[in-house]
C-alpha cells in the first residue's frame, strides 16, 4: 500500500507581489489549506518551497492557489534561474522609472513644504490647482500598485503594507482634494505628505531590492563558476558542445587554467586542481589518472583527460546549490514570534489609527490635525522591518558557510548549532586521516601472519582491514580466496582459508573466545595502536599494529571548540589505550571506547539525558555513523563529495577537518545574534514610533521616511555578517 510519505513532492516557486511579511504569512496559509501541502513562504527571498502530495494536488492548483492570492508564480528551476533574474531586472529597471517620475512630481511640493514651517504667508507658494495636478498622477499611476495590492489582500480578508499605505496616502490626498475644490482657503492641504509618502517607499523598496540581491550573493556566485562550454573528444576531435549537451561517459579534456565542465574521473594526465570554491580550502589539490575532479573547479598546470560521472544537476555544485537554497528559503523556529506578530499587526495598527483620529478630532475639534496623526500612525507601521530581520539574516549567514565550506541544511539546524554544549566525535576518518598503516607486524613468521590476515581481510570495507590488505600486497604477498567467511560486527572476522580455520580482530574478541592474547598487545595499545590478532584454530599466530595518525588540524580544532564552550567526546569501537592515547594527543579528556556502531547511537542519547538544556552534536562520516548522526540534536558529516553525505546530515563540511564544526557553531551565535538585533529593533522601531505618531510627534512625511528607513536598514544589518570569517571566534 502507498502512503502519503511516498507521494511527497517537492517545488520550488518563484513569487511576484508580496511586498512585506504580512504578504507572506497569507500566502504561506492559503497554501497550507490544500490537503496535505506544507509551504514555507520566504518573503526575502521570494519563493516558496511546498511538498505535496502528488496524488491529489500538482504544480496548477498550487499556482492556482497563488493567484488567488494576488500574486503571480512561477516554478523556479536551474534552467529557469537566468529568466527570473532577467524579469527581476526588468521589474526593477521598470521601478526605477516610476520612482524617477514620482520623485519629480513631489519635488516641488516639498520644496514648498520646505519652505512653509507653518507660515501661513508661504502655503500657497505653489497654487493648490498645480499641486493637485502633481500629486494626482503619484497617487493614482504610481500609487495604484498599492491599491491592487491593498484590494488582495482584502479580499482575502488580510492586511498588510499595501492596506496602510493605500489607506494613509489616501486619507491625506482625499481631504486635501476636498479642501482644494471646495475653496476652503483657510484649511491645510496634505498633498506633499501624500506623494512624499509614495516616493519615499518606493525609495525604500528600490534600496530593499538591491540590498536583498546582495543577500543571495552566494548562490549567484557559485552559479557563475561553471564554465558554458566543455572540450569533448569526438571521433578522434576535440570540439567545443555546451556543458547541458554533456551525458554521463563522455570523455573530455581540461587544459591548464580552465575550470572543469562537470564532475569526472581523470583517465590520463597529472596536474592539481584548486578547490577553494567547494571547500573553503586554498591549498590545491593533486590529480592523477583514478583521481575525482569537481565542476567549476580549477584546473593547475597540467593537461587532463577525464571521463564524466555527473552532469546537470548531478554535479556536486548542483547539489550544493540546491542545499544553500533549501537552506536559504527555511524558517527558523526564532522567526515563530514575528510570524504571529505579523498575523495581528495591520488589524491592530488600522484600529490605533482610527482610535488616534477620533481622539484628536475629539479633544481638539481640529479634523486635518487629526487626519494627519492617523495618517502618521498607518504610514510608520509597515511590517516589512520585522518580516525582513529574520530571512536576510539567514540568506547571508548561509551563503558565508557555503563560501567557507560549510553547507548548513536548513535554518532551524543553524539555530540549533549555537546551543551545542556537547560534541560527540567519531574517531576514524574525524580526529584521525582515516587512512590507517600497518606499522608493526608481531609473530613468528611475519609473512605468513599478513598473507593469512589479509586474504580474510580482503572481501572487508574495514579501514584497518584495508590497510592490512595493502601492506600485503606491498610486500609482493600472493593472497588466497577465503571461504566461508563470517564478520562479528564489532569484533573482526573468520573463516576459511586454504584449509585452516583462520580468525582475525581485536585482543578482546580473542579474550572472550578463550584465546591467549600474547602481552604485547596491551604495549602496543598504549602507543596508540589499534591491535588486530591473528589465530588458525585456537593457536594465536601473532599481532598486527595498526596506526591511524591524528589530523593536524585536529588538536586545533577541539582548542578553537573548548573555547567555544562546547565539550567534545570521543566515541571509539577501539580499544580503550588506544583511544587514550588518541584523545590524549587530541586534548580531549572525555571518551569512550570499544562503543560498536550499532551502540553510538545509544552513547548520543545519553549524552542528551545528561547534559540538561545544552544540545548534542555529533561529527561523524555521514554514512557508517548514520544512526548516531540522526540521534543528535545538530549533525555534522565530514567530508562530502556525495549526495549521500549532504542528505544525512544537518552540517555539511566540504573538508575532513573538525574545524569545519567550529566555523559552523561560530557562524551560527553570530547570525543568531544578528537575528535577534534585527528582530529587536524591528520591534523597537514600531515601539516607539507609533506612539510619536499617537501623540501628534510625527509628521506623515518623516514617517514615511522612516518607515523606508527601517527596512533597508534591517537588511543592511544583515549583510554585515559578511564580515565573518572562518577560523575567528
């Protein structure tokens, strides 16, 4: 039977229309009302990422739901990106004009205002028949964008931006026209405070949109990496195809200097490659025939032949693109507060409006007066600040992990990764190379101990198995296909070969098996060996000593973490001197050892029960340390290169460094505290203007002024965590 999990799909959609958060919450429900749809509407971004059922909704009705809304989608793909861009520029260049025709038209009546101050001598300065004539056209041209919107959003019983401004400019440009045809010479007219109000927001969405390009720098950068065309042999010719031509199993050459077209495997040739753009890490990176080169990539000095594995979206840049965008289009849950807010915030603000007008007109008896505090109280309280705090800090935070090698998959783990208190760190392949040699072979006849090891060891996908099979074959040792074999997990493996029962593990598997381990083992363990015995029957034959060095990095990497605050945690299936010697090298000084794979997961969850509110982090290979990985509060997988790796973990790091998970939880306190800055002043901003405006401390045209003020001043907040760096707490 077929459940629902199975039909689960997911789309991106590109959003035209919404103009502040309030846009985006309603858009966000109405499409969280089709059975089974769950959306995330990112207001910064514009897009909207929705897994539904395919069974019973498909891309139309979603699109469908859009326009009902009052706004316009379309699916946003990579073959698509280059079009939005080109319509997003098109709309801008098209804003661009309107704000340039708006700004004249209201010059000459700030001009006037300028020059007024309250001196009824000045107020006619320009005649009241030119200055309707001017603020008509930005009411009504330029300002009809706010009435569409404000129409929506009603009639979708909402409120948002749109009903404010619409509502404000339009009470001051309605009375003043009233005045002005009236003959009623004696009384204010607000035709300034109406168009400035105008031009000063579309001011303020012009500097929005640009800065907001700049929050998806990142993306954009990466998508310019890979290069249009790539050199493929053909019929014995070299001819030029573009990159979307090429299939998995063409061969194609790289020439000195040139970026790589897709993702291969080199098949002839020496050179080194720069991968700084996938792994943060400047140092290049030596290939040769069997080595994996990585598209857009650059290629150093040599010529390369190489075969390609993925293409289009299967490149590893594709999928690193599709994670900082999934990435950047998540909620966090710190954006819950300004959600709800949100929810109630035009509603509330249009009933303080008419309160502040009936109260004034009440206690004063001056009607224009009135007017003009309520029309500042609905002008300074656009929303658009508090919907912008959150996602522009999440759009540029992410971005700087993917340029420094750190792919975060959404935003609640970089929330989570700031509270980590504890890191549990697996020790093969994290604090150690990963690569284990064989360094001391103990026993009688040391050749016939490897080739019995090692033809046992040889169907293993073990590290220690693989470094005793690669010793063997370096010393020129013939092996035998073994028969019958059976791995302990935990333990190591035995069966047959030739015509001897063989076995080989660890010291304490051939303890519980009754079998004298010789003493050396307990010597060579507190050197920091990892031991493996060798016995045919019940007689042991000898030792092996296997050595797996510790990263250079790594003693670094748990300093920069333990003056981060954050307690790191070796688990180990290891024997327990061999796993002191390690975590003395490392500087940790907590571990555990001999913990099977099957058991890390079990380590996690009592870490989580012991260590009250702090979080639980675990590094680890992202494949054989899946199920401890999926037990901690923030994941990190070492090493990516594979779909595999980004998809089982919270944190991806591009290198085999831990102190990729530094850069993480650092990168994540400081967006977090840029979050909860915007979010504060965000707050603080309608905190306190409101009431200036209640008050009648406001006029309308520095409200508006303000108003444009705060959002582009949230963003430009935001883009300050471009100052973060890698490698700094």
């Amino acid at each position: 039977m077929k459940t629902l999990q199975n039909v689960l799909e997911t789309i991106d959609l590109a959003i035209e229309g919404m103009t502040c958060a309030a846009c985006a919450a309603r858009l966000e429900k109405q499409l969280n009302r089709l059975p089974g749809v769950e959306a995330v509407v990112n207001f910064a971004a514009e897009r909207a990422r929705i897994r539904y059922p395919a069974d019973t909704v498909d891309a139309k009705r979603l699109m469908a739901a859009v326009a009902k809304t009052g706004f316009t989608a379309s699916v946003a793909r990579d073959d698509t990106r280059a079009d939005e861009k080109a319509r997003k520029l098109a709309a801008y260049r098209h804003e661009l004009v309107q704000f340039w025709v708006s700004a004249a038209l209201t010059l000459p009546l700030v001009a006037q205002m300028l020059f007024m101050f309250g001196t009824e001598a000045h107020a006619d300065i320009v005649p009241r028949w030119l200055q309707l004539a001017l603020a008509t056209p930005v009411q009504l041209w330029i300002g009809w964008r706010f009435y569409r919107g404000a129409w929506n959003a009603l009639r979708n019983r909402a409120g948002n931006m749109d009903v404010l401004v619409a509502l404000g400019t339009t009470m001051a440009w309605g009375y003043s026209v009233a005045v002005t045809l009236g003959g009623w010479a004696h009384q204010h007219v607000y035709f300034e405070a109406s168009a400035t109000v105008i031009t000063l927001v579309l001011l303020g969405k012009l500097l929005e949109a640009r800065a907001k390009a700049r929050t998806s720098a990142a993306i954009e950068a990466l998508v310019r990496l890979q290069p249009q065309t790539a050199r493929l042999e053909r019929d014995g010719q070299l001819v030029d195809v573009p990159v979307a031509q090429l299939i998995p199993g063409d061969v194609f050459v790289v020439r000195p200097g040139e970026a790589m077209p897709v993702d291969g495997d080199v098949l002839d040739g020496t050179s080194n490659a720069n991968e700084a753009m996938l792994t943060g890490e400047a140092m290049p990176v030596a290939k040769a025939p069997g080595s994996r080169v990585f598209a857009a990539t650059v290629n150093g000095e040599g010529l390369l032949r190489c075969r390609a594995t993925g293409v289009g979206a299967h490149t590893l840049l594709a999928g690193i693109i599709r994670l900082v965008e999934e990435a950047q289009g998540s909620k966090a849950p710190v954006q819950r507060l300004a959600d709800r807010v949100s929810a109630v915030f035009v509603p509330v603000v249009l009933a303080i409006a008419c309160a502040t007008f009936i109260g004034w007109w009440f206690v004063s008896g001056d009607f224009s007066a009135a007017m003009a505090n309520a029309v500042a109280v609905l002008v300074i309280a656009c929303p658009c600040a508090l919907g912008l705090a959150t996602p522009t800090a999440i759009m540029v935070g992410t971005g700087q992990g993917a340029r420094a090698g750190v792919l975060i998959r959404n935003a609640e783990a970089l929330e989570l990764a700031e509270k980590i208190g504890v890191l549990a760190v697996d020790k093969t392949g994290t604090l150690t190379e990963g690569r284990p040699l064989v360094t001391e072979v103990a026993g009688a006849d040391g050749r016939r101990l490897l080739k019995l090891a090692a033809s046992l060891e040889q169907g293993s996908n073990h590290p220690l198995a693989a470094a005793i099979v690669a010793r063997a074959k370096d010393e020129g040792i013939e092996l035998d296909v073994p028969q019958n074999m059976e791995a302990v997990v935990g333990r190591g493996v035995r069966g047959d070969v030739g015509s001897q029962q063989v076995r080989v593990g660890s010291p304490a598997w051939f303890a519980l098996e009754g079998l004298a381990v010789p003493p050396e083992a307990a010597m060579l363990q507190q050197q920091g060996r990892s031991v493996v015995a060798v016995a045919v029957g019940d007689e042991v034959l000898g030792l092996i000593g296997v050595a797996d060095p510790l990263r250079a990095s790594s003693r670094r990497a748990v300093e920069r973490l333990q003056r981060l605050g954050v307690e790191v945690v070796m688990l180990t299936g290891d024997n327990a001197g061999t796993a002191a010697a390690i975590a003395r090298e490392a500087g940790i000084k907590r571990y555990e050892a001999e913990v099977l794979p099957g058991d890390k997961a079990a380590a996690v969850n009592h870490l989580k029960t012991g260590n009250g509110r702090r979080r639980i982090g675990m590094a680890g290979d992202g494949i054989n340390d899946a199920p401890a990985l999926a037990a901690a509060d923030v994941s990190f997988a070492m090493g990516a290169g594979s779909d595999v790796a980004m998809q089982a973990a919270d944190v991806t790091l591009m290198r085999d460094d831990l102190n990729g998970v530094a850069d993480a939880i650092s990168l994540s306190r400081a967006t977090l505290a840029k979050i909860r800055q915007n979010l504060f002043f965000a707050f603080i901003y309608n905190v306190l203007g409101i009431p200036l405006a209640v008050f009648g401390l406001l006029n309308p045209v520095v409200a508006g002024a303000a108003m444009a003020a705060s959002s582009v001043s949230v963003v430009g907040s935001s883009l300050l965590l471009k100052n973060w760096k890698p490698g700094k707490e």
